[in-house]
C-alpha cells in the first residue's frame, strides 16, 4: 500500500506540473469549492480548505481584487456575508483545466493501448478514493 500512496503522490505533482500556471493550489481549490457548493461563510470557507480563518480572509481579498470571487449578503443572516465566484473566477478555473487537459491528452496518447486501458480500469478505484470527501462536503453543506 505504501507503493500506492506514494505513486499517487507523484502522480499528483506530476499533473501539477503539466500546465503550470500563475495561480496558486489555494487559489485554485478554493474556487473550486465555490463553485462546487455555492455561496460561503469564510469560516465555513476556511474549514473545507483547512486553512486558518484570517488566512482565507487575505485568500478571499486577492480574489476579489482580482475579480474572482465576490462577497454578497447572505441571505439568512443580514448581519454575514458569503464569498461567490464569479465569471472571472470560473473562466480562471476552465482555462486552467483546458490547459492541464491538454497537457495530460499529450502524455495519455503517448501510452500503449494495454496501459490505456490499465489507467481506464483504475479510475472506478479512483472515483472510490475521493467519494466520501466529495459526499461529507456536500452534506455538511445540505
């Protein structure tokens, strides 16, 4: 298993490294989650990116200034405010993974047809390994 682990590991900087961009990791996941699970509290922000509370605050400031994310009313509490994305943010998001898309297309027509369909058997196994993250955010989030 430890074989596992660390191959996904590598795996994981080597995609990283296809399409290299700008963009922080933490940039980019938080504008994943935002667009995955809708408008959030920046506490509640912070807790699903595991980062301190004032950290996200300075995260959430860089992507207004840059137009990623906004802050709106939230709609339950008059006193709150939610962090959204934005149109910029999500076009920073799709940009990022036509070029990692393409990067990785390169490499993956690149292998044999028996190692084509090895990766292909894997992903059921894959989808497995990230579902109960997936599945607890979107219920915390319910």
């Amino acid at each position: 298993m430890a074989d596992v682990a660390e191959g996904i590991e590598h795996l994981v900087m080597w995609v990283r490294r296809q399409a290299p961009t700008s963009i922080s990791t933490s940039t980019v996941t938080t504008l994943d989650t935002l667009t995955r699970f809708g408008p959030l509290r920046i506490s509640d922000l912070a807790e699903r990116e595991a980062i301190s509370q004032p950290g996200m605050t300075s995260l959430v400031n860089r992507l207004e200034l840059a137009g990623q994310a906004e802050r709106v009313p939230d709609p339950t509490d008059g006193r709150a405010t939610l962090v959204r994305i934005t149109d910029v943010g999500r076009k920073v998001l799709a940009d990022r993974q036509a070029a990692r898309t393409a990067a990785l297309r390169r490499h993956l027509d690149g292998l044999d047809e028996s190692s084509r369909r090895a990766l292909i058997a894997a992903l059921p196994a894959v989808r497995i390994l990230i579902a109960p993250h997936d599945d607890t955010e979107s219920q915390d989030r319910a």
